[in-house]
C-alpha cells in the first residue's frame, strides 16, 4: 500500500462475498489475482475513490477458495483448518491498517466461523464496520439483519452484487478513517515504468521483487475490453508505477505456446512510459524477436534499459558472452545500460530503480545556449570536422530543441558534407560534457547558408 493512504482490510470468511465487494468499492469488475499455480495468490488491493470522500485502498485478503461448510459440518475441528488460513493472510494485512471491513453473509446468517473471526478482528482493536452482504431484498432485511447485532460491531446492510448501499458503505469506511488522514489524494506517480520481454524472461517476478510488500495493484476499466493493470509502489520515497502489466502477462498468456511476444505491443507499452524494462532470459540468450524489439526501441529513441535476468542460472563466462551480445545489438546505442540480475536471487536487483531515475532525468536534461556554445568550440577544437568533396563544413551554432529525449540542433554551413561518423563524435563528445550517459539523444544537423 502506498505510505500516503491508510487502507481498509475485507475480512471474513470465504463466500461472504468479499471479492464482489472489493471489485464494487474499486469499480472494476475483475479482481486482479497472481493466478500462477504454485505462487501463493497476491492479497488483492485496490484504492477506493469517491467524490467528496477522502479515497483509501481496500485490502481483500483472500484468495481462499475453501469450503466454508465444512467448518460448519466439521464443528471446531474444521474451524481450526481454516482458521490458520484465513488468519494468516488476514494478519499481515491488518498489522498496518486504519481499519476492518468484516463481512457476513446475510443470507446464511450468523455462522460459527464468523464468530470466531470477529473475536480475533474485536482483539486487534482496530474501528470495525460489520458489512452484511447478500441482502438483496429490502423486506427481509431487519430479519436478516437481526443476529449480527451480536457481534458488536456497527452494522451496515449492503448488496454487493446488485449495488445496493455501496455509496452508504463506502461513506461508513470512509468514517473509520483516522482524522485527517486521508484527505491527500494518492501522489502522482514519479516514474512510469513497463517491462516488456518474451514470456517467462521473469518481468512478474522482477515486477514483485521490485515493487515488494508495499505494492498496490491499481485497475482502470477503459471501456469495457480492456483493461490495464498498474502496480504501484514507493521505494526510498519515490513512487513508481509498473504501467499496464497485464495487458503484458495477457499477450503473454496467448502466445506462451509459441514462445514469442508482440513486437508492436511492446513497443506501444514503451511509448506510454517514461522509462522500458526490457527483460532477457539469461539461460534462453538473445531472440529474433529480442533484438528486433531493442531495435526500435533504438530507433525510436525510447528510453530503456535491458536486464539479463536469472543471472544465478549462468555461469559467469557464459554472463559475459551474453553481455557482449546484447551490446553488438545495440551496437549504435552503446549508452542503454545493461544489468545482469537475478529476480530469484535478488543480485542487481537495487541498481535497477535509481538507473530508471538517472535515465528519466537525463531525458529531462536541458542546456543553455551559452554552455552548448562553448561545448561546440570545444568539441570542434579537438577534432576538426573532415573534409568533404573538398569543403569543410562551418559549424555555427548549437542549441537544443528538446527535452525527452534531448535533442540538440547544429547549423552548419553544409548537412550534407558531414558525415555519420562525425555526427556520432559529436553525440559521444556531448554525452561526456554533459554526462548525458544512459538517456537516447538525438543530433540534428542543419544547414543554414
Ligand atoms: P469471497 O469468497 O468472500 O471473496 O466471496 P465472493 O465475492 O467470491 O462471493 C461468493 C459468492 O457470493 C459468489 O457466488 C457471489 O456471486 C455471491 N455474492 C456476492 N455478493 C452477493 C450479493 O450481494 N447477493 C447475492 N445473492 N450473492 C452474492
Ligand atoms: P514472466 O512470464 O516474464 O512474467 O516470467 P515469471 O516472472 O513468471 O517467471 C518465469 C519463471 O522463471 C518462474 O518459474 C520464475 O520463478 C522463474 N524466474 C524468474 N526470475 C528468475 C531468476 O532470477 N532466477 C531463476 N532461477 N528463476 C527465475
């Protein structure tokens, strides 16, 4: 959860309806689960926002899909089964929220189980809202209301499924809020990231480990296809955002039988980003559809970075082999870094964030006239631009056009006479002046008799 906004936890048992819930509070209509088999399933965070209220973000704390019944039919035994389940997940949540959304279910009445959770939600002592779903029709709801009241909390009649007090709830959530504190709408995210790379290169588990505990998965419906998901964090008092990541894990879902990615979505991705993540497998080496991808992305002067990820897999030889190629790919831009690191292992995993800033305010870099004009003469003083059909073209001036990428403009005398390779002098010499060393940066040249 990001450190500005306090949250809310979703506690209760399964099927009380929590997830329907959750996706009502955050208007989505899709709950964003790490669904891999294997992978213990992420808590589900969300952030709530209405007009006039202060926003906060929602934690559901469970993807567990286990029979509540049977803690019914099991008596305490079955209660203790769950009991570690649902607490656990509940209580590494709840340790760092402002408040408790405890959810029953209307319809089956006071259970057991909700019991027993109640008294372990009453100990933390944390403001507690009972919310009790599934009364769908209004003549049965004192009736099924009723019972609850046992519990002790304040109690709140809602439908999840059909809308029914949403607004009411999140007004009541929003009056468990600590004083004042959440009036701050969530910062503005200080860098936009996307990590692109062919399926199982490890973009999700970098994405985790980067992002760490204190992620917050935000989901926008954008009409009624599609979706992105951003996953928001803040590390060393900078937010990020990891823009889009499933529209990344969805294109890889389609294509993982054949091992490739869409070139042009990636490429999309990039363009809506302030600094790209591109992702290599260390043990698969570089793809067609790899050196295709750092292609463009060169030649549309996208600001990116390429990570050999599962470095641990390698040995170092192997590492360095690897290296050498992704630099003769990027032949032409030999100022995209290239980080060998390990998502599993954690090795490079902390040069990665503050790289992504330098690259990003690098791109922002902007360079007086003056300082451009002295580093001209310097520049030229040192190597004379050649000559060319017997005429040395004239530089006279230097400016820049542009922020992201910096763009510097020369006039001289003859564009046409200069060639590429002194145009490369003249990017590396800028580069060093003014220690432009990972950004992409464009040099025009342009002829004014
Ligand atoms: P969770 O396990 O607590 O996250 O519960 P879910 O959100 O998955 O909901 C469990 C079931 O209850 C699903 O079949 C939902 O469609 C249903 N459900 C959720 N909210 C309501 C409601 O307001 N009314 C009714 N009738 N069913 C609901
Ligand atoms: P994605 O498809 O690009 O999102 O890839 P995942 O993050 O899902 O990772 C694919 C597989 O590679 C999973 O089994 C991960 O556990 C594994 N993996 C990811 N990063 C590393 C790493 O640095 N080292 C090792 N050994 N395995 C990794």
């Amino acid at each position: 959860m990001s450190d500005s906004l306090p949250y809310i936890v979703l506690v209760g048992r399964p099927n009380v309806g929590k997830s329907t819930l959750f996706n009502r509070l955050i208007r989505s209509n899709r709950a964003i689960t790490h669904d891999r088999p294997g992978v213990t399933r992420d808590r589900m965070e969300g952030l709530v926002r209405r007009k006039g209220l202060p926003s906060f973000g929602i934690v559901d704390t469970g993807g567990i899909t286990l029979d509540a019944h049977a803690a019914v039919t099991e008596g305490p035994a079955g209660i203790r089964g769950f009991e570690r389940d649902i607490l656990a997940q509940a209580e590494a949540a709840l340790a760092g929220a402002a408040a408790v959304a405890f959810v029953v279910d209307g319809r089956d009445g006071l259970l057991p189980l909700d019991e027993y959770l109640a008294a372990h939600v009453r100990r933390m002592g944390l403001p507690t809202l009972c919310v009790v779903n599934k009364v769908d029709g209004m003549e049965r709801e004192d009736e099924q209301m009723a019972e609850f009241h046992r519990l002790g909390f304040p109690l709140l009649p809602v439908s999840a499924e059909h809308g029914y007090n949403i607004t009411a709830l999140c007004e009541d959530l929003a009056a468990l809020l600590p004083e004042g504190a959440a009036v701050e709408p969530p910062a503005p995210p200080t860098l936009r990231l996307a990590m692109l790379g062919r399926p199982n290169a490890g973009k999700s588990s970098l994405i985790n480990a980067l992002a760490g505990e204190e992620r917050m998965i935000v989901s926008d419906v954008a009409g009624t296809t599609r979706d992105s998901v951003d996953v928001r964090f803040r590390r060393d008092g900078r937010d990020y955002v990891f823009v889009d990541t499933a529209g990344v894990r969805r294109r890889t879902r389609i294509t993982d039988s054949v091992e490739k990615f869409s070139v042009n979505a990636s490429i999309k991705s990039s363009t809506k980003v302030d600094v790209t993540l591109l992702t290599l497998d260390a043990t698969e080496g570089v793809s067609q559809q790899d050196k295709r991808l750092m292609d463009m992305l060169d030649t549309r002067k996208t600001p990116f970075m390429v990570l050999i990820n599962k470095c641990d897999l390698v040995p170092r030889e192997a590492l360095a082999t690897l290296k050498k190629n992704v630099a003769e790919t990027l032949a032409f831009c030999g100022h995209v870094p290239i980080l060998a690191v390990s998502a599993l292992a954690g090795t490079g995993l902390k040069k990665i964030l503050p790289l992504a800033q330098k690259i990003h305010e690098e791109c922002q870099v902007r360079i007086s006239t003056g300082q451009l004009n002295r580093a001209m003469e310097e520049v030229l003083a040192k190597h004379q631009p050649p000559v060319v059909k017997r005429v040395r073209a004239k530089f006279f001036y230097l400016t820049q056009a542009e922020t992201a990428p910096p763009t510097f403009v020369f006039f001289v005398s003859d564009a046409e006479r200069v060639p590429e390779s002194y145009t490369r002098y003249l990017e590396r010499a800028l580069r060093k002046i003014f220690g432009i060393s990972h950004a992409p940066m464009r040099i025009h040249l342009r002829s004014s008799h």
